[in-house]
C-alpha cells in the first residue's frame, strides 16, 4: 500500500491471507530475481505469530516445517534464495 513500510505490509499480508496477527523482527535477506516478465525484490522477515488462528483465505494448502524439511516444498526459484536464511533462523 502506499506510504507502507515492509514491516507493515507482513504484518498486513499476513493478517489478511491468513488471518494471524504477527510481530515482525529482523530483516532476513533480500531476494532479487528476474523473472521473464519481472523484476522482483522481496524482503524477507524473521515474523512471531501473536493471536489468530491459521485460516487459507487465499491458498489452498499450507503446512509447518522445520529446517530439516524445508527443501520437502517445490519452491518457485526465488524463494529457493532464501531458504538458507530460513534454515538459520529454524535452528
């Protein structure tokens, strides 16, 4: 939205996606890629979920992993970025 930080955009998206209520921490890496018809520059959160219970309001599947299942997921090439930072934080 304009005039949002980062940080209120997570807490935002994820309320309204998934209907939980998150305090955002640290930034944990900046992923930019090309796709064919896009740059994208996502900025990737450590987030702790605060209230809410997990409701799929715009996907259909979602499960927990830990970082020893985090390469269980086909990811789309630019997350697969920054799953590494991931991974340090699950540990």
């Amino acid at each position: 939205e304009p005039g949002e930080t980062p940080q209120a955009a997570v807490v935002r998206e994820i309320a309204e996606e998934l209907g939980l209520q998150v305090q955002v921490g640290d930034l944990l890496h900046t992923v930019e890629w090309d796709y064919p018809a896009f740059h994208l520059s996502m900025q990737c959160f450590a987030a702790q979920i605060t209230s809410g219970a997990l409701q799929l309001r715009e996907h259909t599947h979602a499960r927990w992993l830990d970082s020893a299942s985090l390469h269980s997921v086909d990811w789309l090439p630019a997350d697969v970025d920054a799953l590494p930072h991931v991974a340090k934080l699950l540990k």
